[in-house]
C-alpha cells in the first residue's frame, strides 16, 4: 500500500514533513481533483516500488512553493491549464529537464522548449451544441460564433477564466488584436446570459432551454455522462468541433514542471518519464478522458465516438505568451457585462 497524505489547501511550510522521508519517493503538489491522479500513482509505485505522495493543493500552489523555498518537500507541480504551469515557471520556483524520453513522447508543441513544463494530456475546447435546437453544420468555426445569427443563444463561463483567455490568447495568434476585439465583442452581443458558473453549468442551460450552444473542454462530457443528475444534460447536446480559419481546434494541457528544490530529482524523473509512456498515457485517457498528449496512444471508447477532427498547431508557449494581452482585451470589451 502507499500513503497519499491529502494535504489541505493554504498550509504553511512546516507542513513538510508530512510527507514521510523516505530514500525512494516522489512528493507532488497537485491542483488536479485527486481521484484522476491515484490510478497513475498506483500503477507507477506497483511497477517500480517508488512511494508516491500527493498532496492537493487546490489554492495558492505558488505561494506555497515561493515560501518553503529551498526547503520545498515537493519534487513535482501537476497541474491543468497552459496559464497555470506558465505561472508557475514564472515565479522562479521550476528547474529545467532535458529527458529523451519525454522528447520523443510529447510532441514539441505540447512542451517548453526549456524543459520547465511537459504536457501530459490534451483537451480541446469545442461548442457543446443543442441536439434540438442546432443543425448540423451550423457551427463551424470560432469566428462564427460572433455571427448575428447567434444572437441570445450562446452560453459561456466567465471570459476571464483561465480556458476562455487562452482561447482568446489563440485567436490573437490566428488574427491579431484588432480582429480578437471585435470578434470578442460580437460574441458578447450574442449572449443568452450574463456569464457565470463553469463549463457545466453551460450545458445545463442548454438542456434547460436558456440557449442552444456553448464554449467547454471536451472532457466534462465523460464527466456529465457519469453523473446521474448531469447525464440529462449532456444528453441535450453534441460535442462540435469548431477550427480556427486557417488553423484547428483550439487546444490546452494538463502538464507537470520539477520543482526547483527537488529532494528526490532521480526519482521524480523517473516518473515524468513513466507518466509520458503508454501505458500511463492509456489510464489518463480512460480515467478522464482526456486526449493523450502521445500521438500513438489509443483515445477512450467515447472520445472516439467524437469522431476525428483537426488540432490546432499553434503552440502552447506562443498562446502563453499571448494570455496578457488577451486578459487586457477581455476587459477592455468587458465581455462578463454582456447579457
Ligand atoms: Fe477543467
């Protein structure tokens, strides 16, 4: 058996030695729920007799890790979102890895160039669509979705949530800032509603009538689906993969970065490096369905049933760099006012 301390949020650093010291382990900070995490961590301590410890940081991950410093117990950050793993290299609290392994697993687009992040999965974000209320063909694309034709039916979670300014952040990438303005305030015109709630609680309006289409990340569906009270909801809709003119289907990561202070580095390459392979790859994508970052890797039974559809290439660090001006646009147009 191997002890996961759940660790809560907002802890002081003398908290460290909560982890077991241990010669052969590996200590993770991680904003994921911590269900998705135990199966890999399993698995990865079953094979190699490595112990691993998670402890879930749902807030202030970078302000924990700023404050303990040298002294961080935590070799490994897991966490979702381009934005976040950027926040985390930024405050200095990362070190460099240069694996083989890792490059010949993740595709370049999906890792730093520096080495201070890796993906892990991918996700696209794509419009959940009304089963009743929305044809075939009738999406297509981001642009479209500024199109008056949309006019009351669009349902979106706050713009200034970290997928929705990605998204923004791509769009600036594909046509500059002035085209990014006003596309953003002709989705802000076509609002049902004021935005609010999370990805979910989208379709849930949806399937409630309020509006026939909205923006969310493509796993939620597994997780509707799963769900006896949200199953309903999920089953209003279809999943429409919209592309960029000119480019794909947006879309983002759950990654891991080392720590700077790393007490156990060895070990926590080791499991970087198992959790890019194909076996852990095949449990991430079962166990939230998410897409494997590993080209080679089968997807689950239902993100297959989505169908194919093409990715965007733009690469995460270019959207990264993007986010700022994305944010200020964002605000600029106060999109949240909209509805
Ligand atoms: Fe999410």
């Amino acid at each position: 058996m191997i002890r996961t301390p759940l660790l809560a949020a907002g802890l002081m650093a003398s908290t460290a030695l909560a982890f077991p010291a241990l010669a052969e382990q590996v200590n993770i900070y991680s904003h994921r729920q911590p269900e998705l995490l135990q199966p890999l961590v399993d698995a990865f301590a079953a094979e190699t007799g490595i112990e691993v410890n998670v402890a879930f940081v749902d807030k202030g991950m970078v302000e924990r890790l700023v404050a303990e410093g040298d002294r961080s117990p935590a070799d490994l950050v897991m966490t979702v979102d381009i934005a976040r793993l950027g926040e985390v290299v930024a405050a200095g609290v990362t070190q460099p890895v240069t694996s083989e392994v890792l490059d010949a697993n993740i595709p370049a687009g999906f890792r730093d160039p520096e080495g201070q992040w890796f993906g892990l999965t991918t996700r696209a974000r794509i419009v959940y669509a009304s089963r009743e209320r929305v044809a075939d063909g009738e999406v297509t694309s981001y642009e479209d979705l500024a199109d008056p034709k949309w006019k009351g039916r669009i349902c979106t979670r706050s713009f200034t949530s970290d997928y929705n300014v990605a998204l923004t952040a791509a769009y600036m990438a594909h046509h500059g800032p002035e085209a990014t303005k006003t596309w953003l305030e002709g989705v802000k015109a076509n609002l049902a509603v004021k935005p609010s709630g999370n990805d979910r609680s989208q379709v849930k309006s949806i399937w409630a009538g309020e509006c026939d289409i909205s923006l969310g990340n493509t796993y939620y569906m597994g997780q509707m689906l799963s769900d006896p009270e949200q199953k309903d909801w999920a089953d209003s809709v279809r999943i429409v993969f919209p592309e960029f003119e000119g480019g794909g289907t947006h879309m983002n990561i759950s990654g891991v970065a080392m720590t700077k202070a790393a007490p156990h580095r060895e070990a926590a390459l080791k499991l970087m490096e198992w959790l890019a392979s194909d076996e852990a790859q095949a449990i991430y994508a079962e166990t939230n369905n998410e897409f494997p970052v590993e080209p080679g890797v089968k997807r689950s039974a239902l993100v297959e049933s989505w169908g194919e559809f093409t990715p965007d290439t733009l690469s995460l660090t270019e959207i990264s760099g993007l986010r700022p001006d994305a944010l200020r646009l964002i605000e600029e147009v106060d999109f949240d006012a909209g509805a």
